[in-house]
C-alpha cells in the first residue's frame, strides 16, 4: 500500500473516532445551566433582603 494511501486512512479513522467521541460527550453530559438555575437565588431576593 502507498504511503499516501496509509496517511489518509489513519486521518479518516481520528477524524471519525474525534467526532464519535465528540458526540457522545454531547450526548451524556448534563446541561449546567439547569443545576444552576435551579439551586441559585435570584438577585432581586438577595437585594432585597440587604436593604
């Protein structure tokens, strides 16, 4: 096989294995936004309570 041909086979499978892996991450992870959304008091509660 050229060397060519092996350089571009091993650029197609890290670049299909980085964008398996990329998705996956997307996939499992939670959203932080909600967590912190949800346990966070809102500013006016807190302004409230300091004047």
């Amino acid at each position: 096989m050229k060397f060519e041909t092996v350089m571009l086979h091993s650029l197609f499978a890290a670049s299909l294995l980085l964008c398996v892996l990329t998705l996956g991450s997307m996939l499992i992870a939670k959203a932080p936004g909600s967590n912190i959304a949800a346990t966070h008091t809102h500013v006016t509660a807190i302004a409230k309570s300091a004047s």
